[in-house]
C-alpha cells in the first residue's frame, strides 16, 4: 500500500515576499512539480493552504486533495497536523515543507518504500525532507497543542528510525528567502 504525503503550503512566505508554492522551477511552481512528483509514489497527495488559499489553489491545475489550516498564524505544526487529520485512518505518510523543491523523484520513491516507524533521508550526514512517518506518530503528533514542535517527537523517536542515505543534496535545501532563491537557481 502506497504511504500518503502532505506537503505544507500554508506559511505566510514573509521572507520570501510572495507565495513560495508559487515560485518557479523548470517550467513549473514549487508546489506543481512537488504534487507531480508524490503523486507517482504516494496517495492520496494532500497539500496544505493557510495564507493566500485561494490565489495558490487557482494557480495549480493539478488533481491534489487540497486542505485549508484555519489558523495558518499558529505556525507550521499547526498545518503539518491539519494535513494529519486529512489522512485516510492507519495511513503512512510522508511530509515535506514547499520550501524542499529540488527533492529528488528517486529520494521520494526510495522513501514511499521504505517501511518503519520514522524514516529520515540523510545526505553527506544532514537529515532532510521528506520524512515518513508511521500511524502511531501520527496519532502522537495529533494529540500535541499547535504551539508544540513536530522536531521534538521526531528526535525523541531517533532511536528506532530508520536514517536512509542519499545522493541528494535537495533534501537539505531549504529556499526562505530571494537570496536563497537566486543562490539555488544560479
């Protein structure tokens, strides 16, 4: 059975100056080449919006479960556990920020097969994005207050997760702001 994902659009994009769902890579958005890419691997794709719902939804043809976070000021975990509770019930999932567009279509495979409590793509040592979590994290991630940090439940489970190598440095890269962007695009 094929895990799920969420892919979290709903940040305000501040330091960015405008949506990053929005911002181009290769003829696509963010969010476009991203729902492509787990749409081969995992169902159903559920993509989170808070700020800006309705412009980043008109902008993307793609067939995605869309969830809207209502209180999208709460911060990221409060979108992570709005994609949560959109799961089908027992589901694996994995979950990545938008800001992780350059994720390989072979770390996403790679991470839709590999089976564990908590799995976590490593490159030359660095923990990245997309991790896959198992249905007794999610349950845990889903009873925490929106204020908490979905990093503490995932370092407190570091001793059962499976770390998975791989040769792609686009789980580390991280794009917050125009310099980011225009470092990453050179």
């Amino acid at each position: 059975m094929k895990p799920a994902a969420i892919l979290l659009a709903g940040g305000a994009s501040t330091r960015m100056g405008q949506p990053k769902a929005l911002l181009p890579i290769a003829g696509e958005t963010f969010l476009g080449r991203l729902i492509g890419l787990y749409a081969k691997h995992c169902a159903p794709v559920i993509v989170v919006l808070g700020y800006q719902a309705d412009t980043i939804r008109a902008a993307i043809p793609m067939t995605a479960d869309f969830v809207r976070n209502p209180q999208p000021e709460l911060g990221q975990f409060s979108s992570l556990q709005t994609g949560l509770r959109a799961l089908p019930r027992g589901a694996d999932c994995l979950f990545q920020p938008i800001d992780y567009p350059a994720v390989s279509e072979k770390t996403v495979e790679l991470l839709a097969s590999t089976s564990g409590e908590l799995v976590i793509p490593r490159y030359a040592g660095e923990r990245g994005h997309p991790v896959r979590l198992s249905p007794a994290i999610v349950a845990e991630l889903l009873g925490l207050p929106p204020d908490a940090q979905a990093r503490d439940v995932i370092r407190a489970h570091y001793p059962e997760a499976t770390f998975v190598e791989v040769d792609d440095p686009g789980i580390t890269k991280d794009i917050d702001t125009p310099e980011d962007f225009a470092r990453w695009i050179a």
